[in-house]
C-alpha cells in the first residue's frame, strides 16, 4: 500500500507530494536528464575516427616502407644500367689522394641566365652554399669575402661580396694596385707560373681584368663592381675553357691610399703555382645526358664519386602531390589537417652530399634514409653502390618526397573526418530524438501513477496499460497490473473490515444482551440462561481469534519448515483411512495412481491443507453423496491434488477471490463464525511448495485442487 495511507494529507511543500514531483520533473536542468547522458554515451562513437585514424597511420607507415623498397629499387636499377663511359667519367672525378676539400670549389649548374650588374638576386637561391674566406681569424678588420661558382651553358660565373666598411678604391683605371683590388689565377701550360689577372676599379661600375706582368686587358674576364651594404660586390664571368678546371682568388684589401701601406690579403688557395690551384669541380654534360634517360619527372638522380661530390644530377623533387579539395567544409578541414607549408629542400644546390644513406653506399651496402625539410617534411633517399671493376667508383642516390603518400593520407583522413562527422551529428541527433521520446514516455507514465492515487492514497481511477510492445511498454502494463491488484487489495481491505465487524458484531451482542438481561433477572433459571448465552458468545469470540492466530502462525511456520521427500499416494491413502474414522456418516472416494508420486515439501503442512479442503467440501456438500479425493499426473512435471464434492456451485464473478483472506460465501444465517481464511491457508501451503491453487465448477459439484511440482532437485 502506499505510505500515504498511514501518513495522513499531504503537507505543502513535502517531497512526496505529486504535485511538488512533477514540478520537480518539469524543472530538472538538461544535464539530469536521461538525453544528457544518451548523448555522453553518444561520445564513444569518437572512437570510430580515432580507430580509423590509427588504421590511417598504420597504412601511412606501410606504404612509406613501400615506397621505399621502390625508390631503392630505382637507385639499383640506375647504378646497374649507367654505361662504362658513365663509370669511367665519374672514376676520373674522384679527387687526388693529395686533393682535399678545402681547395675544391663546386660550380652550380645555374637555372636562369645571370646578368652582370653586382647585384646577388639571381644567386640567393645558392647563399646556403657560400664558401668565407678571412685573411686573419683573429683581426676582424682584415680582408673578408664569400665566394659562389657556378655555370651555365660554356661560362663560369662567380660572386665575391665583400665585406668592407670603408673600401678604397685605385686612382686611375691604369693603377688597380692603388685601391682594393681583386687577383685570380688562372693555370698556366705546363710547369709554367700561373697566369694572374688583377681586377680593380677607380669607381663602382663595369670594371677589366689586366694581366698582372704585362698590363695586358684580357676581355674575355667580364665584370661588375656595385656597392652594398657591408661592403662592395664583384659579379665575374669568363669561359669554361679559360679557366681549364681550376683557379684562385686573392682579396687585396687597403684601408688607406698611402702606397708604402701593407694590404690584407685573403686568398682561397696559392696563386703562383699550377698545383696549388683550387679544383673547379661541376656535373658533367656526359653523365647528366645519360642520367636524363632514368629521370620520371617525380624525383631527383645524382651521381656522387667517392668524395660526395655531385658529378650529374637529373630531375627535381616534386613540391606538392596533395589532392586539392573542393568546397568550403572540404577547405576548411584541410586548413585545419593539412596547414600550407612552403617547400624547402635542405639538400638543394649542394656540391657535395652527406648522409648514412650515402656513408652505407660507398662501403657498398645499399640503404635508405628519410630526413626532413626545412619545414618538417619529409624526404625519402635511397642510396646504390656504383661498381666498376670490381671497386665501388661511386653511388647512385634517388631522392623522392612522400607527398604522394601524404596525398594518400590527406585523401582518407578528410573522407574519414567527413564521414565520422556525419556519422556522429546523425548519431547524436537520432539518440537525442530517441531520448525525447523515451523522456517523454516515462514523464507520461509519472503522470498517470500520479492522478492514479490520490492524496489519501486511494486508487481513484483506471491505469490504462500501453500498447507499445517493448520493454517501456511492459513497465508500463506492470505499473497497470500494480495499480489493478493495488485496488483490489484496497476493497479487499474494506470487506475483511466489514466482515470483521460483521463477525464479531454477532458474539459481542449476545454477550451484551445478556448481561443487560441477566441485570434485569433476579430467577435462578433467567441467570442460568443468560450466563450460558453470555459464555457462548464469548466462545465464538475466542474461535474467531484462534483462527486469525492459525493463520498467523501457519505464516511463521513456513519461514522455518524444511522440506523432505514426501509420497504423495501413500500420505493420500492414509488421510482417506483417517476420514473414514473421522467422519462415519459421510462417504470418501479415492483414486490415486498405482506408483508413487514424490514431491519436496513438508507432509504436516499438506495434511493441514488437505483438512482444509476436506472441511470445506464437508460444508457444501449434498447430505449423502461421496467426496472424492484424487491424485492425478499432468504434463510438465506437475501432480494435482483435488477433493471434489457435489453440492452448489460457485459464483462466476467470486472464483478469483476464492483463495483470499477473509473471504467466505457461506450463509450469513449460520450460527458458527467462519472468517474466510481455511482456503487462503491452503493458498499459502501451495505457494511454500511453489505450486498453486485452483477452484471450479464440475457438472454436479465443484473441484478445488493444489497443483505441485514432483520431485526434480533436492530440498533447500
């Protein structure tokens, strides 16, 4: 029953209040709720992306190593096909035991034409690649330049910028000593000196290169002499075949006009002798037509001899291989996956290259190597021995950047953020949606249980059950079944008080009646009377409160009771035997089985129950004719006690109730108490033996039996 049955009217303000419920239920904040916390569960689904996104790194690193098996493949592809002149040409590259890098100077292959203004644009590109040269390390105020050298088509073309605050210029055109001036050497025939050529200017401009014994001009060394910021620019051009491969530079720096004064002087190698000559090392034409039949347009070849150095080189680096995509949420996903990075390639306009890769190579063992660009790119090397007689001449090294597997990777990470996103809007919406009907629903149910019940606690109208066939719907013809036995336990409650009071209204007046009366009546006989009338009700007063004591102990009795193997046949039999004694005036009929029938269970409390059964058709039954007791077997393991009587029928309308406490249908005029509680006895020793009860009418009579399961597993 519900509490507010002993709680008295509701009080403003309780909690139990419905009223104050489902203002409650009205108010509660989103996060509360039951669509809050289907949309926290909505955010596992971010597992998806972060599970395909590892499947995407995963696949990422699979093609990387993919991709490198391929380029190293190239790289073994290239050195095995390279023709003899090839190999012979890049044996002939390899330096001199005697040479050393610091006297080898690596001339540029340029892209764009140079023109000869002293100004550095054309050659910016190539500034990493500057070689200083300082007369003295500890004076900082000595003769200081950075050299560049490169070539394009049959020229040679050089860069000096110097570094000079103050630089003194000669006093004529025919005096270049007298100023800041410029020595190259150039090799001479033979064991011959070098040939020397001074370059000096009176004033910024286009200046001439004199030999240094004669004074003889030598128009093929053409150049520009230009101011800059710290100091001054020389920008040189003279033809291939002049320099034969090698040359020297010597700054002549003056801080003053006097002529007695001692210049510094930095120079990049000796000047006097053909040996002591800086080497001119650049690709050669040969090898870069051959290299040009192995480029794809889609990585870059180089041939490096023994030293490093850049013999030939073909192809580029690609600078971008990413999809573009199209539309703004596509747009806006790479800016935010794939942010635009300018490329810049560390290895670019290097002369001479250096690596594990290329280290591994020329002791003659290929491998790869990935290092990053400037901005964190990727690039991936792979690396070839190139063997000649035997001997490892060089290596062949094929350089690619992993733009198209980034591609690759940019195209499913977008389609995979795209699709997850999709996936959890459309998920998180349905959920939502889901949750709004499933709030509503339960807020439906809250409100009929609400204005079911009144404040006093009385079912005041029907729970209409739902139709929905899910687990909602069941609730919710359970709360209706609830409701409908909750009723019904409410006017049982209002009958068993009736009844009480019509049973005990009976005794009580008889008591009264006669002690009034026996005031009244001073004869011996009139007390006599009223003493035994009065002795009577007080007997029907204590048979009423024995029964009511019965069934409370018989509810205590079954928490205690254990059970044990019991043959239903036999215990039959000996009750029919039993009866025959008890009651000589009546007939009993038995039919049981031939083998016996065994259940778990307590045979005290059935054959307390079989009394019940037998006491009841003993009342009902037609003076004269047999009560029946049977034992039948029915399907599912079950048996079925019954005791049949012909007599008069029960009431369609009463048979549910039948099994209840304080439930009777016996004459109102009977002068013995009867408080309707024998066959709810009976109900509570079939429910201990988890069976059950049932009551109906037979053609003449009516059968009321016990269904009980047979023995299938040990007592408890």
């Amino acid at each position: 029953m519900p509490s507010k049955l002993f709680m008295g009217p509701a009080i403003a303000g309780d909690p139990a209040d419905p009223d104050d419920r489902m203002s409650a239920s009205r108010q509660r904040p989103f996060y509360r709720g039951l669509g809050f916390r289907l949309f926290l569960v909505s955010l596992t689904l971010l597992a998806i992306p972060w599970a395909g996104y590892r499947y995407v790194v995963e696949t990422e690193s699979f093609l990387g190593i993919a991709q490198e098996q391929i380029l190293l493949s190239r790289a073994e592809m290239v050195a095995g096909n390279l023709p003899v002149s090839a190999k012979s040409r890049l044996i002939q590259s390899n330096l001199p035991v005697r040479q050393t890098f610091a006297n080898v100077f690596y001339a540029h292959p340029l892209e764009q034409q140079i023109q000869l203004d002293g100004y550095p644009d054309e050659w910016r590109q190539l500034f990493n690649q500057r070689r200083r040269f300082i007369a003295s390390e500890t004076n900082p105020n000595t003769a200081i330049f950075d050299l560049l050298i490169g070539f394009r088509d049959k020229s040679l073309y050089l860069l000096i910028q110097v570094i000079d605050p103050d630089p003194v210029y000669a006093s004529s055109e025919t005096d270049p000593h007298s100023g800041d001036h410029l020595l190259i050497a150039l090799p001479g025939e033979l064991q011959t000196p070098t040939r020397q050529y001074v370059l000096g200017t009176s004033a910024p401009g286009w200046i001439k290169a004199v030999q240094s014994n004669s004074e003889q001009p030598e128009p093929r060394i053409q150049g520009e002499w230009q101011e800059s910021a710290s100091g001054y620019n020389i920008e040189l051009k003279l033809p291939l075949i002049l320099a034969g491969g090698y040359l020297s530079l010597a700054l002549v720096d003056r801080d003053t006009e006097n002529p007695d004064e001692t210049p510094s002087r930095a120079a990049t190698s000796g000047l006097l002798r053909n040996t002591n000559l800086s080497l001119i090392l650049m690709p050669d034409p040969e090898v870069q037509q051959i290299l040009g039949q192995f480029d794809k347009h889609d990585a870059r070849i180089r041939l490096l001899n023994r030293q490093g150095l850049i013999v030939g080189q073909q192809g580029r680096l690609s600078t971008d291989q990413r999809v573009n995509a199209e539309g703004i949420f596509r747009h806006w996903v790479d800016s935010m996956l794939f942010p635009e990075v300018s490329f810049q390639d560390k290895r670019h306009n290097l002369g001479r290259l250096d690596g594990p890769e290329i280290r591994s190579a020329m002791n003659g063992n290929p491998a790869s190597y990935r290092y990053p660009d400037a901005q964190g790119r990727t690039i991936l090397s792979a690396a070839y021995p190139v063997r000649h007689l035997g001997d490892t001449a060089g290596a062949i090294v094929v350089e690619q950047t992993t733009d198209a597997v980034l591609s690759i990777q940019q195209r499913a990470l977008r389609r995979l953020l795209l699709i997850s996103l999709g996936l959890f809007l459309f998920t998180g919406l349905t959920l939502l949606v889901f949750a709004s009907r499933l709030t509503h629903r339960i807020t439906r149910i809250s409100h009929k249980i609400d204005h079911a019940v009144s404040d006093d606690g009385k079912i005041q109208k029907a729970f209409s059950p739902s139709s929905h066939d899910d687990e909602i719907g069941d609730m919710e013809r359970n709360f209706a079944s609830v409701m409908r036995r909750l009723q019904a336990y409410n006017r049982y409650l209002e009958a068993m008080a009736a009844r009480l009071a019509h049973e005990l209204k009976t005794p009580l007046t008889m008591v009264r009646s006669s002690l009034e009366n026996l005031a009244q009546d001073a004869s011996a006989e009139g007390r006599r009377r009223y003493l035994s009338r009065a002795a009577e009700g007080t007997q029907r007063l204590s048979l009423m409160l024995e029964r009511m004591r019965e069934a409370t102990r018989l509810e205590q009795t079954l928490q205690m009771t254990e059970r044990e193997a019991v043959d239903l046949t036999s215990l039959i039999g000996q009750m029919v035997d039993n009866y025959h004694s008890s009651y000589p005036n009546t007939r009993f009929a038995c039919r049981t089985p031939d083998l016996p029938l065994s259940i778990y269970g307590a045979p005290e409390l059935l054959v307390q129950a079989l009394d019940k059964l037998v006491d009841n058709a003993l009342e009902f039954h037609t003076p004269g004719s047999a009560i029946l007791i049977t034992l039948d077997v029915i399907p599912r393991e079950a048996c079925r006690v019954a005791v049949i009587n012909q007599g008069p029928p029960l009431p369609d309308d009463m048979r549910e109730q039948l099994f209840d406490s304080m439930v009777s249908f016996r004459d109102k005029t009977d002068a013995n108490p009867h408080l309707g509680l024998g066959l709810y006895l009976v109900r509570l020793i079939a429910e201990y033996h988890e069976g059950r009860v049932s009551a109906e009418n037979t053609q003449d009579g009516v059968r009321i039996a016990m269904l009980l399961p047979l023995m299938q597993r040990p007592p408890k």
